[in-house]
C-alpha cells in the first residue's frame, strides 16, 4: 500500500557523490532495536508515521499493515520495551492502512488518520482511548468534491480542532486541506488545483502558527511541478510560499516541516539538490529559500523521504531512506552551522532498513524512530539512538 515516490539514481552520480561531499562523523550515537514487527497479529510495516511519547515514556504509533485483520493497526511500546496492539482496523466501515502516525490528547486518547476505509472507502480521522483500546471513527471522507485520502499526521489547536492534508479529493481531485472541528463537522479549507499557481498533492502534517495560519508541502505542482511550500491563513486564503525548481534546487518534498519561533521553516526534498539525491531546506518568512545540504549518496544518507526536527539549539536531525554507509538508510545531524553529521546507518537485517519516518528526541537527546523494512522478521523496527 506504500505510494514513494523515487528515481533510478545512477551509479555514476553515487561514486562521484564521495569526492564531492564526504559525511562528518560527530558524536557517536548507540542504536537499540526495541521492537521488531512480525506482521499478522503484530503490525507490519511502519512507514511514514512518526511516533508519539507520553509523560511515562511508552511510544505510539502505526503500521500500515498488520494487526489482527492485516488492515494495520496502532501499537504501544513501554519504557521497558514491551510492544501491545491497542487497535487492529478492521477495514469497512473503520478505517484502514494508517500511512501515518497518531498525536495525543491530553487525557489519554490518540487522534490519526487512516487511508481507506471508513462508510465510503475514502478514509477516515478516528479516536483511540489507550486504556481501554476503544476506536470511534470521528469522520469518513466521502470522496470528490470532498477531501479523500488523508495522507498526514493530524494537528490539533487548543480547542481540540483537528486539521490535515488528503492525497486525492477536493474539486480538483489534487488534494485537499481540512479541518475537523470539535462536533465532528468537517470543512474544506482549501482544495490543491494542480496548476502553475497552486500545489498538488497534500501528502505531509500541517505547521500550525499563533496565528492560526497554517504551513505545509505538496508533493507535486507550483511553476515547475516539483512541490511547492504553501501557507493558508485562518481566513481560507492560501499562498504559495516557494515552488521548487529541481537542481540545484529541490524537488518532491515529502516530510513534515518544521518552525522556529522566528518563522522560518525547515524541511527536506526527496530529489533535487546538488546532486539530485534529495536536500535540507530552510525558507525564511520573506520566502527566501536556502539548500542547507545536499545528500551526496553513500556513505552519507540520500532520499530523504521524512521532514526534520530541531532541537532548542536549532540543530536538526532527519532520517533517510537510501544511503549510509550501508546502503540501507541513515539518520542525519545538522547543527546550527551548516555542518551534517552521519549518526547512524542502518546495517539491514536484523537491524532496520529504509526509515522514511521523522526523529523524536527526548530531553535526555535520545532518538525514536522507525524503519519500514528489517528486523529479525523484515516488518520493520522501533528503534533508539542514544548519544554516547
């Protein structure tokens, strides 16, 4: 069920990668693999979706596949490394193949999206109580001229609105941005028209401002058909921030972006780049855009398919999918200088393979993440980096 979006990159382009830009090594980070998935009735496959943490330190999150009915499922992992399914999708009318992953309340209930499923097959936005494992589908997408296809993590305003981004649907049938108030009513903010002026595909999580306005990527569109970065205000009206060009510019952003309290946005390209293996950007509230680093290939990481996290330093670490010293993915620094860090690569099997998920860090600097591949049964792990 996994939609990437990747080209033959060749083998010249890799070699010549090594002399132009070697990966720094910093500071060496531990790896544990804390859970390897196993498919049916465990879950299979975690692609997209980030992870959550609570104040008690369990992880959650989602597999796209797997659980009891194979249709995916929303796991838990506790601190001392403990892995429970509290949902398995059961697919019509409840939602199923979660893409990405859940946000927390603060009364112990997740929020997400699911893909398909749902009373017409479009998808659907759900409620899980952890401590009783109970599923309430908040809303089913109906399809074309509605929203269809959620493809996002979901954000939440103080008043418990929800808000995300849809692969298909809209009038357009390129997307769409919507909002889930808190009595269930769901609204269009903005359908993608796939033209010159406007993006096309909501594929990523929604930056949400003080404001109210909100920040995000489509994959394709904008002047060049490459993805663009979009701003839509509390009143509907959307703007297209930056269109990516290619190289040396980037091109199909697909991860979260993320925001400093200046307004900057920060955010990686699956191509484009230096060297057309993908990028690190920031673009600043003028919508001056800057390549920050340009993937080289292996033994450095490329494909970066996850957006970044920053810490209160204004470091930012990331994942990519391809690369490392491996060939099977890496996680990646890059410090408040401009300087990129190589602080692991996956090795494969039984280690992890292919992470296209985001990083979150605890207050101690730990990592969580996930790959969609590897593992003692190659359904993917949950992993911990930790700084040695």
């Amino acid at each position: 069920m996994s939609k990437l979006r990747f080209g033959f990159v060749p083998f010249t382009l890799i070699v010549l990668s090594l002399v132009i830009n070697p990966a720094a090594r910093a500071q060496t980070y531990k790896e544990t693999v804390l859970h390897s998935f196993t498919g049916k009735p465990d879950g299979l496959g975690p692609e997209f979706g980030s992870l959550v943490r609570d104040a008690a330190g369990n992880l959650y999150g989602t597999t796209i596949e797997g659980g009891a009915n194979n249709e995916g499922c929303v796991f838990a992992i506790s601190p001392a490394g403990r892995e429970k399914v509290i949902y398995s999708f059961t697919g019509d009318p409840d939602g199923k193949f979660p893409h990405e992953g859940v946000i927390l309340d603060g009364a112990g209930s997740l929020y997400g999206a699911t893909f398909n499923g749902g009373e017409f097959g479009f998808g659907t936005i759900f409620q899980l109580v952890i401590a009783t494992g109970k599923e309430t589908v908040l809303y089913s997408f109906m399809g074309q001229p509605d929203a269809a296809n959620p493809d996002s993590v979901l954000t939440r305003d103080s008043a418990g609105n929800l808000y995300g981004t849809t692969f298909y649907g809209g009038t357009s049938n390129n997307g769409a941005v919507f909002e889930l108030n808190t009595s269930n009513q769901e609204t269009v903010l903005h359908s993608f028209a796939g033209s010159p002026t406007d993006g096309a595909i909501g594929y990523a999580g929604l930056v949400r401002d003080s404001a109210g306005d909100l920040f995000g990527i489509t994959v394709d569109g904008g002047g060049n058909n490459n993805g663009t970065v979009f701003k839509l205000t509390s009143a509907g009206t959307e703007t297209i921030l930056h269109s990516f060009t290619g190289a040396p510019d980037g091109r199909f952003p697909h991860g979260d972006l993320a925001r400093d309290g200046a307004g900057n946005l920060y955010g990686t390209t699956l191509n484009g780049g230096g060297i057309g293996l993908g990028m690190v950007f920031k673009l600043t509230p003028a919508r001056q855009e800057k390549v920050l680093y340009s993937f080289p290939g292996n033994p450095d990481g490329q494909s970066p398919i996850a957006g970044v996290i920053r810490d209160t330093q204004g470091n930012l670490f990331g994942t990519t999918q391809f690369g490392g010293e491996f060939g099977f993915g890496s996680v990646y620094e890059i410090n408040s200088a401009g300087q990129e860090s190589v602080l692991y690569s996956f090795t494969g099997p039984p280690d992890g393979e292919g992470p296209i998920a985001g990083l979150l860090e605890d207050r101690q600097g730990n990592l969580y993440g996930t790959t969609q591949l590897g593992g003692s049964s190659g359904a993917g792990v949950v992993f911990e980096l930790s700084p040695q």
